[in-house]
C-alpha cells in the first residue's frame, strides 16, 4: 500500500474506535467483541483504570502499558505518540506530575476529540493534545524527556523518520520507551500480512532485529527489546480460519514469533 493510503485506513480505523468508545462499545482489536483477546486483554490493572472515564479505557487500542514500564518521574515531560483515547497520557500526568507535563499527539479527529472529553472529565490540568503525524511532530528540538507510544509506530509507512523525530524532540539523555508488535524470526509475507492484520489491527510490525538497527540509525543507543507478550498460532486460530489459511500448515510457520514488546532506548546524554 501507498504511505497516504495506509495513513487513510489507520484514520478509518480509529476514527471509527473513537465513535464505537464513545458510544459505550469496546474498540479493541481482536475477534473478540469483549476484547478477552490475548493482545489487548488486562494491559492496566483496575487501580490505573479506576481513575480514567471509562472511554480512555475503551478506546484502548494498544499491545502493552507503557507508563507502567518507561520509569516516570516528577516533573518530567512525555509524548506520546499515537495518543488515541488519551488513556496513557493521562496515566502519565499523573505520575509526573503537576510539574510535569504530558503531550498526546493524533493524527485523527474522532480521537483528539474523546480525548479532550477524557481529559476534561478527569479534570487533569497538566496535559496537551496535538493533531499531526508521528513522522513530523509538532514540537521544537529537545524539548521532550521521554517519549512513549502504544503499539502505534508499527502502523507507519515511514518508521525511519518516526524515529529520526523521536530523537530530534528528545533532550539529551531522553529516553524512548515504546510498546509495539514486533516479530521474531522470517516468516512468508503473504502469512506475515494476514497475522500482522490480527496482532496490530493494521501493522506493519518490524522484525526485532530490524527494529534495532533503526533505532541505531536514528542515533540511539543502549537499544532494548524485551517481549512482554508472545503470541501462539492458537491464540489467532480464529482469525487465520475467517482469513482462509490453513492452520496446520501454517501455525509451525507463525507460532512464537510475533510479539507484543517494550522497546527501549536512550538518544546520548551528550547528543
């Protein structure tokens, strides 16, 4: 697919999660209406969902939980990348603080706008959410002390230049500290595409190794890719079936080798 078209299906997409959570109706991924579908199944823990407007939680869309894994602290600032329902830049506001601050970026309409409601209803002041891309964010050089992202940058056309972005709004010594599916192994590209279609939604998910060089190329260093979830050719037997594959012949092919991971990163404390 085209960048503008893959970017004009990622906007479908979760313009529609946004109008499905805010009328009530879960927006997960999976086949599952109930999302009890094992990527995006008790990510939070109810003492972090219990603080949030019940539609931040709906509109969850992603494959990890960030702000419990990037090691915020008082006073820092965060971005997130591909900020959706807002449910993880709030989480982030409040742990940095009221001398913190915490940026959501979004590309969609539907979803700045419940997140704005999510915010006003949480009554969380220290919080700011942008419109634009993730491959060019709207915000000056090293200005940002850690960026996160929820199972997101799997879904762009361009991650070089997600990445070269990340790194370029990073103070020096920032950190990069992003969930997404990554995959381990070579699998077939016709395969690949019908389960990235499951694991992500619409992904076009790296493969680990790749995924480190990149970060590398961007600048980075002290590179981490640690999995968090990984994913059996069971757990997507009802959406391969739906898809037409044949899933004895191809459950040795996918079996353990896509995942839900946090990927870390520092851009140089000298940089």
């Amino acid at each position: 697919m085209k960048t503008d078209d893959i970017k004009e299906v990622v906007k479908e997409k979760y313009g529609e999660a946004a109008r499905q959570a805010a009328a009530g109706r879960s927006a997960c991924c999976g086949p599952a209406p109930d999302c009890t579908d094992p990527i995006t199944k008790n990510l939070y823990d109810v003492g972090q969902t219990n603080e949030l407007p019940k539609e931040a939680v709906l509109a969850s869309l992603g494959c990890g939980n960030p702000t419990a894994l990037a090691e915020l602290r008082p006073g820092e600032t965060v971005l997130d990348l591909g900020s959706g329902g807002g449910i993880d830049v709030l989480l982030s506001a409040r742990r940095v603080g009221p001398t913190g601050k915490a940026y959501g970026l979004d590309m969609t309409d539907e979803m700045l706008a419940l997140a704005r409601q999510n915010q006003k209803t949480a009554g969380i002041e220290n919080v700011e959410f942008l419109k634009g891309e993730i491959e060019n964010i709207p915000l000056p050089g090293a200005s940002v002390d850690v960026i996160i992202s929820n199972c997101v940058i799997n879904l762009s056309a361009d991650k070089d230049r997600v990445l070269r972005e990340a790194y370029r709004v990073l103070k020096p010594g920032g950190r990069f500290a992003v969930s997404d599916v990554v995959v381990r192994g070579e699998v077939p590209p016709a395969i690949r595409r019908s389960v990235e279609l499951w694991a992500g939604c619409v992904a076009g998910a790296l493969e680990e190794s790749e995924y480190r060089a990149k970060l590398a190329a961007a600048g980075f260093e002290a590179v981490e890719i640690e999995p968090t979830r990984i994913y059996r050719a069971e757990d997507a037997r009802e959406f391969l079936a739906q898809s037409g594959l044949e899933m004895e012949t191809i459950a040795p092919l996918v079996d353990g080798k896509f995942m839900s991971a946090f990927v870390r990163a520092q851009k140089p404390a000298a940089a």
